[in-house]
C-alpha cells in the first residue's frame, strides 16, 4: 500500500461534489468538527463505558471515553507522520502529516455504533437471536444476514451509521472522507469470518460500501468471498489509543469507586517504569501529597510512555504494515516492563473490575431493557398490521428504515433504533412499554 493512495480527502457519498476549500481547516479537521456537533456523538454521555453512571462520583462514560482516545490517537498520529517524514521527506506534499486529524477524528467515532449498556448491549443483541425469540428467524434470512445478527459487533454498526443512511448532503449526514471511515475499521472482513470473538468490520448491507473505500485508498484484499482485506494502516493507531485509555481510565475509576485501594492502584501504575522513573515518581509524590491527583500524575505519565512505545512500534514496522503482514497490535509488542505491567492491569481488571457487583447489575439489567424491547420491536415489523405494531412502529423517528419492504431491512432498522438509544432512554421506553410508568400529565 502507498501513503500517497492511502490518504484522500475523497468524501464518501459526495463523489461528485469533490472540490479543493479554500479554508484553514483540513477536510480531516471538518470530519472532526461533524462528529462532535453530531446527535449520535452527543448521546455517548449517556451511555456506559464499564461502570454504571455516575451517582455522586463521575467515572467515564462513552463520550468522556472517546473525547480522551481522540486526544492520545492526535498524539500517536503527528509522532508517527514525523517520524516517518524523517525517513521519507518526499512525502511532506502529500496528506501524510494529516495523520493526526485523521486518528484524531477516528477516535472520535470509534464507538458511536454501541448500543446502550456497555458490551452487554452487543451481547444482548447478538443472543436475542441466536438465544431468544429471535431463533425463530432463522430461515427468514440469507447465511450472511444471520451471521450479521448473531454476531451483532459495535464496530461495524459505528462503521453503518456513518456510511448507509447518509449518502450525501442531500440527505443530510456525515459524508466523512474515505480515510476516517476506512481508519474506524478495526476488523476488515465480512461476519462469516468473525470467529469465537464474534468480531468483524461491516454488516453485508455495508459490504458495498467498504469495497468502495478499499479500492479508492488500495487496501490490500485476501479473499473475495467471504470479504477480507489487510487492515488498514491508521487502525493499529486508532486502535492503540483505545487500548491505552480503556485501561488507564478503568483503573483509575477503579480506584475512585474503591474497588483498588491507593496502594494497589500505585504498584499497578508503578510497574510500567524502571527503577530511575519509579525514584523520580516517588519525589514528585512527596510534594503532590494528593492520593486521587498522584493516582492522575502516574496515569498521565503512563499513557505518555505507551504513546511513546506504539509510535515507535508503528514506524519500526511501517514497511511491514503497508504490505499488510504485521500482525496483532501494537501494545502486543511493546518493551517487556511495560508489556508485563500492562498484562498484570489486564488481569486485575478482569479479576476485580468486569466482574465486580455493580457492573454484572448494570449487565443483567441492559440484558433484560434491550431483550424487552427487540422482541416487541421485531415481532411489531414482522406483523405491522396489527393495532399494537403501528403504535410501536409510530414510536420510531422517521431517519429510521421502519418500513422498508424487506424483512431484514426493518429488522435492522429495529437495530439501528435500539442501537442509537441511550442507557436513560432505552430504561425509560421499557418501562413505559411495560406499563411502569406513564407520560407526566
């Protein structure tokens, strides 16, 4: 693959309306803007990122979440273009030193496709129908399109979102360039390669269209049917930026809820320095005698060491990564101190965090919202004539498909509405729909 190809400021669904701006903003730097002042980025405050939200302590959420892997994704973009410029300064006339913007923007979108409720909300899809009511569907659909709803992947709902139902200005929407769509796809294959981890980049209504930004940036494909390409270059930054925050800013709520104490959480931080920075950590602790703001300065200087270690893997292997023949990410292969720090947090998290009270009951309660409402949802598209399908069918804005003529259209239209929902919101239709509670009168 060639940087040259690789980066086009080429906007999907507006083809032909391409033009030069004459504006200080990049078109990388616009795909940013649109998605902070879009509805869909605004609802990820009400959504749970691990824990449930917040009472009288604030811990992260999707939209806090995604505002911090966009901040370190802008760092790991403009240390990589520089670096690489370094070796290659013939390409200071391309788009490569927009690499930044482009992460930057990614980050910001790399969650939109979640539904309410953390990961349960993916799970509580995927086994409505391979568990639930759902199985009842099966001979409705084409191979592909159950494998796209057993297998539901907020990945690939984030990477519909931003390109099926909005072709262009005319329709409204977010038309993002080709590389910040491309640079979301975490997973380049179709859902009959997703595997165990039920992990892949595009539903097949969208197969389409990511053929379409593959071939326009020169993305590497291995099989044509079931779809598979290489990844595309900018993921391993888009990827490690998330990789970094969530298990930062885990431990560090963590650690205000008092799931670690002080001293657990500062030998976790602490593990990922060697001897000289654990000494000159240790004497700034002596004058910020602050425990929740030592916690902050050793996160900080945590995440500024991975930033480090993922730029310098991404440019040590940049030739490796165009052929589409690096493998895994890159915090997979950073330095064996903070590789070994980084898996000790990975198991705590999973000992104590995941599985602690509070986010098993957020868990089982997203379960029992979003399997409620999928199932009067879908058997209301299914028979739409009956009195009380039109009165959940009228429930659904009209940016939503509710009608289409095909079954699996609707019923992804279905998806895309309780996707779209908010942990409030999607707690209020249920108990509205179940006769808990009532419109104020």
């Amino acid at each position: 693959m060639d940087w040259r190809q690789l980066i086009s400021a080429k906007r999907f669904g507006m083809e032909e309306f391409h033009e030069a701006r004459q504006e200080n903003r990049s078109e990388f730097q616009r795909d940013y803007d649109r998605l902070v002042f879009s509805a869909p980025f605004r609802r990820l405050q009400n959504k749970t990122q691990v824990f449930p939200l917040p009472g009288s302590i604030f811990v992260h959420n999707r939209l806090t979440h995604s505002l911090e892997v966009s901040c370190v994704g802008r760092s790991l973009g403009n240390d990589s273009a520089k670096a690489i410029l370094r070796k290659k300064p013939e390409l200071e006339d391309s788009f490569l030193p927009e690499i930044g913007s482009i992460v930057s923007a990614a980050c910001l979108a790399h969650d939109l496709g979640n539904p309410p409720f953390g990961h349960s909300g993916e799970k509580a899809i995927s086994t409505y129908f391979s568990e639930g009511k759902g199985v009842a569907l099966r001979d409705k659909f084409s191979t592909a399109e159950w494998e796209d709803l057993i297998h539901f992947e907020g990945n690939a709902n984030a990477f519909r979102l931003l390109t099926h139902q909005f072709e262009g200005r005319r329709k409204g929407g977010f038309a993002m360039t080709y590389s910040t769509l491309a640079s979301i796809v975490k997973y380049p294959y179709s859902s009959s390669l997703a595997g165990d981890k039920s992990k892949f980049g595009f539903f097949v209504s969208e197969e389409e269209a990511f053929q379409r930004i593959a071939s326009e940036l020169g993305i590497i494909r291995l099989k044509e049917q079931p779809l598979k390409y290489v990844r595309y270059p900018l993921v391993y930054l888009v990827e490690a930026a998330d990789d970094i925050c969530y298990q930062m800013m885990d431990i560090e709520d963590a650690h205000k809820l008092k799931i670690l104490t002080t001293n657990e959480t500062i030998d976790l931080l602490m593990g990922y320095f060697n001897k000289d920075k654990q000494a000159h950590i240790s004497k700034t602790f002596a004058i910020v005698s602050d425990k929740n703001e030592q916690i902050a300065y050793l996160r900080s200087s945590v995440i500024g060491l991975l930033i480090k270690e993922c730029t310098r893997i991404f440019v040590e292997n940049e030739e490796e990564i165009l052929n589409g023949t690096f493998e895994g990410p890159l915090i997979k292969n950073i330095s064996e101190i903070p590789a070994l720090a980084y898996r000790k947090c990975t198991a705590v998290s999973v000992d104590k965090i995941y599985r602690s009270r509070d986010v098993l009951d957020i868990e089982l309660a997203g379960f029992k919202v979003i399997n409620t409402l999928l199932e009067l949802m879908i058997d209301a598209v299914i028979s739409p004539e009956k009195a009380y399908s039109k009165l959940l069918i009228n429930r659904v804005s009209d940016q939503y498909n509710i009608k289409a003529p095909a079954l699996f259209e609707r019923v992804q239209a279905v998806l895309d509405f309780v996707s779209g929902m908010t942990d409030v919101f999607a707690l209020d239709l249920y108990r509205k729909i179940n006769g808990n509670s009532l419109p104020a009168v």
